[in-house]
C-alpha cells in the first residue's frame, strides 16, 4: 500500500516552508471537504496561491492536488464524501482513453503504401494548394507552414468563395490536399469535383470513409474518429485523428527531403 498522507508530511516536514505547512494544516482541519474543492476555492479558502498548492503537493510525492484527492480516497474509501473523487477520475481516465483510442486506431488504419503513393505525389508537385474548413484550418495551416519551411512551394485557401473560384484554375502539375473531419462540406465538395474534372490529383485526410470527398478525391487517409463527444450541442468535434495523419506525413516529407 502506498504511503499515507499524514506519513508523506512527517517525513517531508523539515523540507517544507511555512506557508506549505500552514496549508497542510488547513487542509487537515478540512481534510473531509477536500474531495468538493478544486485547487482554486482551496486557493481562496486558505488565502495561498494556486502555484504553492502545486508545489506542495509535488514535495509531497504527488503529481497534482487532483492526484492527491485521488490517492487520499483510497485512504478514507469508507467515507461518502470522497465518492466524488472517484467520479473525477473515472471521468478524467475516460477522456484519456478516449484520445488514447483515436491516435491508436487511426495509426493502425493508416496503410504504408498508400502513405507512400501520397508522398510521392507531393513531392513531384510543383505547388501545393490546401482547401479546409473551420477548425481544421489550424492543422492545414500548420501543413502549409511546415511544408514551406521544407522549401515546398504551399498555399492554404480557407474562404468558400475563393476555395471555389482557385479549385477551377489549378494547374495539373500541382497537387489539392483537403483537410476535412466529416468530408461533406459544401464548398470542398465543389472544388473536388472541379479537381477532378481538371485531371488534378488530389489528397484528403478525413475520418469519415462515407462521404462526398472520399469519393471524389484520388488518395484518402482516413481516421478513427470516436462517437463520443464532450461538445455535443456544437460542430466541435476532435480533430486529433487527422492531426495525427498530418503529422505523419509532414514527418515523412522530411525524411524524404
């Protein structure tokens, strides 16, 4: 069983400051309202700032003040009060798994030789022009950046209009990566199918394998994108599966050059 927290500040006693051992014994004389408070009503409570809480937790062995509640609930498991706690961190480690699922999965989806195919495309381009919408505009416009940075000549088009307009006058000899979660946004189905009657070839990571723009588009990387959502009520949806794709490939670029 691991160290208890009354043996933890004894040992660690002579370490710690005077304001670390005047919030311990505050937070010993409230020891049963600790798993209702976060670190900032602790903070005002015992009139000690957020980064001495941290510290003294650290000192002590633990990661965090959240780490801390969750081992004293094994210490004080009969105690109702600390059934909270529990919920905190069965709800944390969902979150955590969850993520963990999406990279994981999205990994184990991604074929090498299909990666390959899209690498050589852009490596015989002579531009690279991305379309993309909403939030996965922050993981094109860090492709765009990176692949500039590696001396490819890249450009991002995030307005509707003008992705409507550029998607009509691309030059066989470059290249369109589309950046969309869900594939089905109106304007990048457009300049898909404007891509494609062009003869330009394109490349989309996505992670939705029944949509529009995998249908129209020549080389797909699709991710694993989890049902679950902590938005529901917004069209927020993690983008961490095609991050991941973008980072492979950004990463496989480099080693090429």
């Amino acid at each position: 069983m691991s160290e208890t927290f009354l043996n933890r500040v004894k040992n660690e006693h002579e370490s710690l400051s005077e304001t670390e051992r005047y919030l311990i014994d505050y937070m010993k004389q409230h020891i049963n309202a600790i798993p209702q408070i976060s670190i900032v009503k602790l903070s005002e409570q015992a009139n000690v700032s957020t980064a001495t809480i941290v510290r003294t937790m650290q000192k002590l062995g633990y990661s965090g003040f959240t780490a801390f509640k969750i081992h004293l609930k094994d210490e004080f498991d009969a105690s109702p009060a600390f059934s909270a706690v529990e919920k905190i961190d069965k709800e944390i480690k969902e979150a955590i798994l969850k993520n963990e699922q999406e990279v994981i999965k999205t990994i184990e989806l991604l074929d090498s030789g299909t990666i390959e195919d899209a690498l050589q495309k852009i490596i015989h381009s002579n531009k690279i022009t991305i379309f993309a919408r909403g939030f996965s505009e922050l993981i094109a416009k860090e492709m765009m950046v990176k692949f500039q940075l590696l001396g490819k000549s890249c450009e991002l088009h995030d307005d509707p209009n003008i992705i409507r307009t550029i998607s009509k006058k691309i030059d066989k000899r470059n290249i369109v990566i589309f950046v969309s979660l869900n594939g089905k946004t109106e304007e990048l189905v457009e300049a898909a199918s404007n891509c494609q009657k062009n003869a330009v070839s394109t490349i989309l990571l996505t992670a939705n394998q029944n949509s529009p723009l995998y249908e129209l588009c020549e080389i797909s990387l699709v991710g694993f994108k989890s049902k679950k959502s902590y938005f529901p009520d917004y069209e927020v949806r993690s983008r961490l599966p095609i991050q991941v794709i973008a980072r492979i490939i950004l990463d496989a670029y480099a080693i090429r050059m």
